[in-house]
C-alpha cells in the first residue's frame, strides 16, 4: 500500500531515469542517493531557494517557469564557478490543493531545464505547506584546480559582464503591471521567466586561464560587484557608459542594442537581479583572448579593477560612489 | 559595504571554520562550494526539509533544538545507507525578528550536532520569511559499492530494529502537553528534541555484510517497513510481542525495558516517527553475527520476511493486517 507522500514521489521521480546512465548507481526512491566521483574531479555544491510570496507569484508566474527557474538558477552557481553540472535534490513543500494541474506543469518546466542543461534529478524531500516551496541542490564537477572563485581580482584587471544587464527586472516590473502577455512571447518577460544559466561560457572562462575571477549576477550588479571585490580586496571602477543596458528595438530592420540614455533601463543594468549573466575579470595581458561575443552571447568591458577598496561609478555628469542596491532580501524597502 | 544578507551569511559562516582540514578547498562565501572526492568512494546525497509548523513548533521547541534536529534528521538518511558524513549545505529562510537570539540558539545546536556527527557546514541558502523554513543537504561517502539499500531483502531474512520504538513519539505529546520540562531532563521529550542518528551502527551494517536492506525510522515502523518490503518486492510477519517498546523505569532500581502491555507505547512503537533507529533485515545464515547491544544499543528481532507481499502483525489476540499509519505530511489527519 502506498501512502500519499510516496505516490507524489513516484510522479517526480519520472523525472530521473536512466539515472544508470549518469552515474547515479542509485537515485530516488532510497533513503539517499549515490554518485560516482569522477577521478580527478572536484564536486561542486549549491542550494538555493525558491519560495512563493518571495521569489515568484503564484498568481503572476506560471507553474512551469516556476519549475524551469527553480533549477535555472541555482545551476547559475555552477555556471559561476566554471563547471559542468552532474545532479540535483528538489526540495518541495506544496499545498494539496496544487499537486493536481499545477504539480504536472511545475514538473514540466523542471524536466525541460534538467533536460536542456543535462542535470539528472537524484533525490529530493517533499512535504504539504500552505505556500510553495522549493529549495534545490545542485552537485557539479570542475577537473583538477580549474575552479574559478570571486577572490582573485588584481588592481588592474578588467572587468567584464556577458549578455545585457537589467532585462529580467524590466521582465518582472512588465509581468507585475500587465499579468501575463498574450500572444508572441516579450524579449523581458521570458528572460524573467526562463533564465538561461551561462554554462558553456563559465566553462570556456575556467579553461582559457584568461580570467581571475568569476561570479554570477543574481542580485544586481552593484551588489554582485561589491562582494566580487570584498572577496579579492579591491574596488572598482565602472563606466556607466559602456554598461550593456535594455534598448527596444525602434524599427524593424534596427536590432537591438545598447541606448545608455534610458534611465530605468540603466537603473535596471546596475541594480536589477535575476539577469544570471556572467561577472568576470581578466588580467590586462590577457584582454586579448576575450572575444566579443561567445556563441552569439556579447562579452562586454565595464570598467576596471582598482587597488583603492571603493566602488565608483563614472557617470556623464561626474563620479559617485556606486553603492549595493540590488536584491536584498533582509533589507525593508527594495530600491532601485 | 556589507549588505544585511551579506551579515547574517558571515554569523552562520562561523560554523565552517577549518574546512580545508576536512577536504572542503572551498566553502561559504562563493558562489558553490567545492569538496575533493576521496578515491574509491561513492558520494551519498540527501536533502530533508525542516519547517515551522509542519516540523516543529516556534513556542514549543527550543531554537538549539531545531538546530541540532535540523539536521541529526537529515545525518539518519547517511546512517540508513552505511555511509559517513562529509559536509552539509543550510537552506534557511527566517523572519528579521528571529535573526537576534533565536538564530544565536539555532545556530549553537547546529554547531553542536555538526561537531559530534563530524560534519561541517559547506554553504548554504538564506532567505526572509514569515515563518522558519530549513532545508539541509547532506553529502556523505562510502567506500566502494557497500552502500545498503531498501531493495535486498529476501524470504525468510530476519528483520531486525535499533533501540526502543516510539519514545519520540511519546516525548512530543508529553511536550504539546506540558510545555518545555523543567528541572531534570525526561529521556521521552530529550529523543523527540534530540535525535541521535545511528551513524556508527550504519557503517558497521554496511562493513559486517552481514545485512540485506537498511533503512531508517523517521516516518514510524508500520509505514518504512512498508517502504522497505515495497522496494524489496517481498511482504513481513511482525511479532508485536517482540517489538521494543517504551516503559517508564518503575522504581530507581529498576531498569527501563520492554513492556508491551501499555497500549499507547505499543502504537507510538508501531506508528510514531522521528525515532531515527535503524530497520535492517539479516539472511537466517548471519543472524549470530548480530550482536545483542551494539555499543549499548539494543538491536532486536522483530519478524522476518515473507514471500507474500503482505505485512502481517501477530498480536495477543491473532493475526491482522498492518497498515501503514505512520506520519505521512498528505494525510489529512494524522493517525495512530
């Protein structure tokens, strides 16, 4: 006789077969699961949250990106180390009344991300609560010492981002005023939604040895810079007008690009979160080995590495101290 | 700057001290940590949840004790497959009001428990709530392939238990009944606040080969045996005169033992979770390698399995079917 938990088990599970062929000798269903280390490997290991009420909206956030997302970004650390993603545990609490329709598309998106980003589910713990949530463990690996930490920034480096900055805040604040869009999908909206973690591109940084250091950007970049430099013992010095901001495209034939003179889209590049865009920084003799863009994804110069422990931002109007206002989940009031 | 997050990671990082010492190259304060695999090991993961009003109760138990619960739980899945704990990942989700004294006490039963199991804190995941919600991810290892699972038992193997059955059980309802105990501490209410995973008692299981499937009690005797029996195709005869129950010691010179004559020691034994024992089945061959106490642990015979994949209890007055009516958080009311 099953209980319920365990029939709720059973319909997760589906997500992990052919775990054998992953090297999980044992995956859900036992008390614990079991992965084979490869020799010569390190094991990476995250979590992170994703909790209805504080990083999603039942009403505003469909249950597949839910899925999609919850494992999206927590594969942005490994992104952020330069490795390449092995397993995850799903931590889920659920309301009954959710594990019908709901459960069935939060799955969905969940099997397409581990799908797309080859991480197997390995386990997990489910439990009843009246507010979803979820909190998922990614398991990694990285040869030898490749492994790239936020500390290792040197006075001089420059500092680099990927992709465009502050298009998943612009997402939500759109998401939030007009619900749902219908008809073909907004460029904001599903970067919000379905963030792409920088996979490749953190494992390309980590084997090139062009770059000493690496972090991901999940809670705005003023909040992500300052901790990449509190870990390097630096500060520095970023160019408003090189940051690689939000521009809708104005005609048909004109492709998006960057148009720094949009104040919420600048106010979204430096304070935004959720982006999951890559943060970097490359010794100056080695500037050369970063191209423009990797795999169709733009590689921009944001500023430079200083040996002066301040954050400053250059702005058309002067200099000012650029200070952390991204996502913080202790602080009051979000700004920015 | 430090951001209020950034804080209140710093307080719960003190708690990872000496990680290299324990194989952890990298741990809090990055992206992920890292952990260097020993050779001819297996990696065992597990996460639990640990929620405010599911798990525990914020006026009922004390916050060391979530602390130390939280995750002596999630230590019971490492001890359920023979293995050994290596580190551990926090996710942790707390009100602002909570982040003074209470997550001072919180944190110092964790520290406790993380030093008697010799594990330590790898990372983690923290986030604001209303109410405390604790997820923990557990890494272990075990050497070779020794792991012990659920699937392995066979027909006619002798199933066996750890310890007394129930006392968490009983130690909860004396708790919601009275409050915290003052004065001396009662052995019911200390099982229930401070579970001991039966981690030494695991390893030896999986070293003496003497055992066919192993699992651990959380959810209560009449619903893992079910689990146990399910993953292993076979059924079980329990004798309920054999099971190890709990009697208060009736005078100071008496010894606590069995006594199966109390009926609600007798369903908290059969039904009641949280007791983190061992359940293990040993092939009729290897039933004198099992020792009577393993380190002053009470090891008992309480059935054997059978072919049909039935579970039956032998009680005073015959035979009858046993259900699983253990905790099971999808069932409306809880029963037993």
């Amino acid at each position: 006789m099953k209980t319920s938990e365990d029939r709720l088990i059973r319909q997760i599970a589906r997500l992990g077969k052919s775990q054998r062929q992953l090297g999980l000798p044992l995956g859900i269903g036992d008390d614990a699961a079991l992965l084979e280390p490869k020799p010569g490997y390190q094991i990476i290991l995250t979590c992170d949250w994703f909790l209805e009420g504080t990083h999603f909206l039942r009403r505003k956030h469909p249950p597949d990106s839910v899925g999609w997302k919850c494992l999206a970004r927590a594969l942005s650390d490994i992104a952020a180390m330069g490795g390449r993603p092995r397993c995850f545990l799903l931590s889920l609490a659920i309301p009954d009344a959710l594990t019908g329709r709901w459960l069935a598309e939060f799955l969905k998106g969940l099997r397409r991300a581990a799908r797309e980003f080859r991480c197997a589910l390995a386990g997990g713990d489910t439990t009843r609560k009246a507010e979803v949530g979820i909190s998922i463990t990614v398991v990694g690996e990285i040869r030898g010492r490749q492994a790239l930490h936020r500390a290792g920034a040197r006075p001089g480096d420059l500092i680099f981002v990927s992709g465009v900055l502050g298009m998943a805040e612009l997402g939500l604040k759109r998401l939030r005023r007009g619900g749902m869009p219908s008809g073909k999908p907004n460029p904001l909206v599903t970067k919000h939604l379905y963030p792409e973690p920088r996979l490749a591109l953190g494992q390309w940084l980590a084997q090139s040895k062009a770059t000493t250091a690496l972090m991901d950007l999940s809670d705005g970049l003023s909040t992500d810079l300052a901790r990449l430099c509190a870990a390097s013992c630096v500060g520095a010095h970023v160019d408003l007008a090189q940051l690689p901001c939000w521009a809708p495209p104005k005609r048909k034939q004109e492709r998006a690009k960057p148009n720094n003179s949009n104040s919420e889209a600048l106010q979204a590049a430096l304070n935004g979160g959720d982006d999951y865009e890559l943060l970097f920084t490359v010794a100056p003799k080695s500037v050369k080995r970063i191209p423009e863009t990797y795999s169709g994804l733009r590689l921009t110069c944001i500023g430079q590495v200083t040996r002066s422990r301040h954050l400053v931002l250059s702005t058309p109007t002067g200099r000012r101290v650029l200070s952390p206002r991204g996502w913080d989940p202790f602080r009051r009031k979000s700004q920015g």
